[in-house]
C-alpha cells in the first residue's frame, strides 16, 4: 500500500454568506481546543447539565428535557420523528420546500401513515390549511418545517401548538435553520419537539443537533422505554408501547444517558458538547431578543442592496427567514459561474439551490456571527463586480449604498 | 425565566487512563481551530477525499468506500448494521461482553432473526466455535467485536472473513476500541465491513465514526440505495432491495454524499472531519507497526506493575488487548473509593465495569496519545498510593518499579 501524507488542516478564510454551514464564532472554535474527560466524570456531568440549562433558555422552553443529539442536525430530526412516531399511526407533514420533503423521506421508514398538507414552494401554510388538514387526516402527530432554507420562507407557528393540542395531535418543529436567529418560542407555540442545529444562526460546526420535549412528548416517548441488556439492573421496567425503531436515535435512551442515572448509551462527543455550550453562552450573552434583531438588520440591509441592483428576490417578504434571503438569477446570467467568481476572486461564498429552484435562485444567508454590517456590504460588493462582469446591468455602487442607507436609518 | 451565565469551558486536567475517551492528541484539539468551509467547496471536498484515503491506510484496506459516519462510534455500528442486514435476513453475533450484547440490541430493531454464539465474559470465540455456528444457524451475516472494553479481550480475527466467504456470509466487525492502537486488518481478515471511532487509540474526540466496506459489501448495500425526492433527478434509479430503515444511518445515502455525484445528505461535521483528518495523519506519520508496538509495550508494562502489586488480572493473557487491562479489585477494598481518590487526589481517571463485572474488576487504559511510559508510570504509582490507602498489602514501590523493569528490558 502506499502511504500518503498530508499536511496540516489550512482551509482559506472563506467568509461563508450561504445557507450554512456558515463560519464558527471564534470563542466557539477555540472552546473546542478543551482536551477530553471521561464521559461520567462529574466535571462532563456538570458541563451536560449546563448545557441543558442553556438550551432551554435558547428553545425559550421550560422543558426538563432538552439536551443534544450526537449528529448533523439531520440525525436530530430523524431522532425525533423515530421516536414520536411509532408503526401504524398518522403523521402529517407540512412540506412546502425540500425540507419538508426530507420530514417524509425520514419518516416513510418509520412505519408511519404519511398524511401531507402541500404548500408551493415560496409559501408557507395558513393556520386554516393546518386545521382543515388536521381535520381531514386526523394524524397522531403533525410535522413541520420553522425556516426551509430551500424556499427561504418560515413558517409561522403561532397557535399551531393550541391547534395541535385542540385535536389531540402530538407536534414537532424542525428549527435547525433559524435556532438562535429568529425567535423559537417553543412554549409560546405551544409545539412539544423542536430540533435544531448548531451550524447555522447558533454560530457553531455543523455535528451536534439541541432538541426539546415537552411534558407530555417525554410521557409519550419513556412508554416505548427500552434498557439495554449489558447495562439493565432488576429495578428497571421497559415499556408498554412499541419499541423505538433505532438505538442511536432513541430518545428515550438518549434521555436516560442525559438523566441523574446516566445509563450508558452512546459516549457523548466531547467536543461538539464544548461547541454546543459556548455557542449558547455567547447567544445568551448577546440576548436573545438583540440577536433576532440583529438579523432582522442584516436581512433588511441584504435585501435593500439586492433590489437596489435590479435584482428580484424569491418569495414573498411577509414570511421571509431573517437570515437567507432567495435572489432570482437574472436572464442571462449562469448562477453557477457567479458563484465560482464569488469563490475564487473574492473568497465569499453564497449558496446555490435545491430541485425547482436549482439554476433559478440563489441563496444568500447572513446568520449568527456573519449577520454583521461589514459582511453584508463586503457581500454586496462582491457581488456588484461580479455580475458587472457578468453584463447584468445596474448602477454601480448601488447595492452597497442601499444597505449602508438601511444600516444608517436604523 | 431567569438567565444563568456560565464560565469559559475549562476542564481540569485529568489523566484518562480508563477505557475511553481518553486525552486527545494536542494536534486533533488544535485542528478542529480552524473555520468552516461550505460543504460543497473543493477544499472541503478536497479534506473528504484526503480522508478517504488516510482511513484505507489506518483500516490496512485497498477499500474505495472508507469514510466517516457523523455520530459516535455507536451511529458506526448501527450504520453498519442496518444497512447490511434486511428484514427476515438471519444474523448471527458472537458475543462476549457488553458490546457483544449492544449488537443484540441495536440488530433486533433492523427486523432480522438474531442468532448468536455466546461465549463467557473474559474469553474469545474459536475458529472453530464460529464455523459450527455458521453451519448450525445458517446466518446471512456475522457481526462480531474485535477489542470488547466490557472484558478486555480481542477476538482475533484471522481466518474469520475466509470462513465467512467459504459459507456466503457476509461480516462486520467493530473496532471502535482497537482501531490505531491494534492491528485492524481489514484485508487480510477478509472481513467486509468494518467500523471504530476516534476516542480510543486514534487520539480524537467521541463523535465521529470511520468505517471501511468491501466491494462486495458495497454491492449489496447499493441494491437497496434510495435517492431523495428532494434532490432526484431523472438519471437516479433505486436498488431493487429493501430500502434501509434508517435515513441518516443509511451508508448507501452517506457514500452517495461522499461520492462524486455529491449527493446532498447530511451536513458534514466540519470540525469533526478536521479531527479525524488529523487523527489519522498522526497515526501514519508515527506508522502503524510502531504505534502497535508502543501500545503493546505499555501493556507489557502496566500488567507487569499490577502484577507486581499483587494484583491478579481478568481473563487470560493470550487475547488481552493491548490497550486496557482488566484488574480484579482486591478482596475487602472498595473500587468505586479507589477510582474517586485517584480523581480527586491524582487527577487520574481508570474505569469501572458493567453488567457482571461491575464491582468486581478496574479497566485500566492506556490508549492513543496516552499509551506511553511516563503515564503508565505515573498511573501505576498514583494506584499504589491509593492501595495502600485502602489496607491493601504489597511492597511499596513494586509496581512502578516492576513497570519500569519491562520498558528497560525492551
């Protein structure tokens, strides 16, 4: 075999103005130079539980139950739909983008009846369309989709937790978009799993996935308790209902392992924990409602600059996420080559789209340390020269003096 | 809700002689400093590619599919598991430990019957034993442990992937707890898929997962691939065999997503990847047959002053694996007093036990960064202290300098 060596990890200094992964905080990256500790060490335990504490503050819950899944945000959708939904029940799912798409690619393996309310992409559902789907399908459970970076739109969620719970519906909320950029008001919504992820608003890698359960979900979820046979002691009881249909992604286990009884299950990644905690300290320390600003700010300044050159944006503004925003590629003009100028001349990169929308829209994201006044106007810059080179016509400067005007007013 | 700030993370320099996670590598901590890239970019598909090919070296495999799973060790073998193994197909486990069990566990969820070949806690299955299990029970695959922390011991692995081969099975085997530090010999054993983590003797943090997987392995989990809604295109056909149960967990998804088609799944875990990038890299610079050795050689060690101390250790010397040590906790002393006192007075952490064993024996490690001279020393001297602490009777000083004997011998 030969052996090949590489050199040390040197990635460029990529300003990432794209749907995410987006750049780390600093604190975030170098909290994660902490070296291990074993896994039940009261030190671990104690940084476990102090994680807890400050997801719930994040979620803006009072959930015992809030802790992180040991994946990409993917794995804690997956975890939470696996261990809501169990063989035989409804699930109805809100698609309106290629993350709804993705609740019922996940979910089609779980046994379920897969019930969906269809929105065209651009558009997000009224609580009316909620409650006639609701009422047509009578599911167990409802999932949806807060901010779908696909569409760019959020859903709003206001009343959906009371409607839910009018009919008995058990809900879940996939925030991985838009967690410590727009406001997710778990208990306000009244919603009983929200899931997110650290790699976009929350300025952290991508790998580690903060989830919330209510009261009532966590009843629903220890009734399919299992306890594993190399660790099971005489006093512990399995439960009633259907056994969670994977041991990774099984709440119920993840839940023992976070509780006071620390039932081993998988050894939580260390640093990624580190990641997590540091991402929520400095969201904190910021506060919450000065955060959400602050990309509302950028997302406003981005947009005055994208229209100011001639360029039309996706979607409609009322339900536009705060922190990327769907530009149309004008006539004329190759997306993918844009982009690749953006990349090279400029090391910025914004992101291109999924299905429908690929070749017809760019996405362009300023979420959690990069939702900032200079990124914006250095981004617009950028993509002012670009796509004067590109023969889209407009009045140079103009973007740039547009959001610089927005930034000034406010 | 009331706000709690918490401090900077800032661990206390704990010695993790136990059976993992043990103290990364300074040189992994410090990679995972560097900033995001976006998951599309050629310089981060560039660091997945060189990954790719530092694994087939560390996996000692000409394997093309060798890359990560975002999850710990755990989300390794269930991949492997559910991904190989379809419903109404029969498995057969050899088990001889806790992790033995845990495969149990995480196949009766993937629909397959389970057979299993038990052997007592301490020892290794024979050639033998595993080819009259093959013939009684006829399975489709094998999954077995290489190194079972829960016993100390590694089962060789010689042999097996030719007998699997001769009977049309197919094999999995974990290495989480050997990979790096004992030779994993994915092609001379035959074996056809093979997964680990980097917290052990690769001197990284939990939370990634490598795994290598055979052409025909590939094969067989292709046929059952299944391509997204959200992101199909007209030229994707599925495979024809049952889809995998599980969406992130799916390896035939991850290869599509590691492959040059690019396929969106998951988000990498960016800093996760830096990690096992520079896992790797350290392991080959240091080369795989020196770094065995080193560990072989403080296990010579450690063993030696245990011994010295009048300690017996658990099951045979034969198959011990060369990483961490199983020692009976003497008659009359309290173990679980003895590891709090070398915490709090030492700063050194050793293992405790599961299942059967709890209570009865100590997992002592020396894995990865941490399987060197001066910390099997200092490990073995702080023991003694706390020995004579507890009543327990042996010449002061024998350990150590029994341990110091053997790496002068050598």
């Amino acid at each position: 075999m030969t052996q090949t060596f590489y050199g040390q990890i040197n990635p460029p200094a990529r300003l990432l103005m794209g749907p995410g992964p987006v750049n780390a905080h600093p604190r975030v990256l170098r909290a994660m130079a902490a070296d291990m500790l074993g896994q039940f060490d009261p030190e671990m335990t104690g940084y476990m539980n102090q994680t807890m504490d400050l997801y719930r503050q994040v979620f803006m819950t009072e959930n015992r139950w809030t802790f992180l899944v040991d994946g990409t945000a993917r794995a804690g959708i997956e975890a939470s739909l696996v261990s809501l939904v169990e063989p035989g029940m409804t699930l109805l799912i809100v698609r309106a983008g290629r993350f709804g798409l993705l609740l019922s690619e996940i979910a089609q393996r779980s046994g379920a009846e897969i019930t969906t309310l269809d929105i065209p992409w651009g558009e997000v559902a009224t609580l009316e369309q909620i409650e006639d789907a609701i009422l047509t399908h009578r599911p167990h459970v409802l999932a949806c989709i807060h901010g779908d970076t696909s569409t760019t739109m959020a859903q709003p969620l206001d009343g959906v937790g009371a409607l839910c719970r009018k009919y008995d519906v058990l809900s879940y909320v996939d925030t991985t978009a838009t967690l410590g950029g727009m406001e997710v008001a778990t208990d306000r919504w009244g919603v009983d799993v929200v899931s997110g992820g650290l790699q976009k608003c929350m300025g952290g890698p991508p790998g580690s996935a903060p989830v919330t359960i209510s009261d009532r979900a966590t009843e629903h979820i220890f009734a399919r308790r299992h306890v594993e046979a190399g660790i099971r002691s005489s006093d512990m009881r399995d439960g009633t209902r259907a056994r969670i249909p994977s041991n990774y992604l099984d709440l119920a286990m993840i839940m023992d392992y976070w509780s006071e009884r620390r039932l081993n299950h998988h050894t939580e990644a260390t640093s990624m924990l580190y990641a997590a905690r540091e991402a929520a300290c400095i969201v904190l320390e910021e506060g919450l409602q000065a955060r959400f600003a602050r990309h509302a700010r950028a997302s406003r300044a981005m947009c005055a600059g994208l229209r100011a050159m001639g360029l039309d944006l996706f979607g409609g503004d009322e339900c536009r996420m705060t922190n990327v925003t769907g530009v149309c590629i004008p006539r004329g003009v190759d997306g993918e080559k844009v982009r690749a100028r953006m990349r090279e001349d400029f090391e910025i990169e914004i992101g291109s789209a999924f299905g429908p929308l690929q070749g017809r829209i760019w996405r362009i994201g300023a979420m959690g340390y990069n939702a900032e006044k200079s990124k914006v106007l250095l981004t617009l810059g950028a993509l002012e020269a670009v796509l004067r080179g590109e023969g889209h016509a407009f009045a140079a400067g103009a973007g740039v003096d547009a959001a610089l005007a927005t930034y000034r007013k406010e």
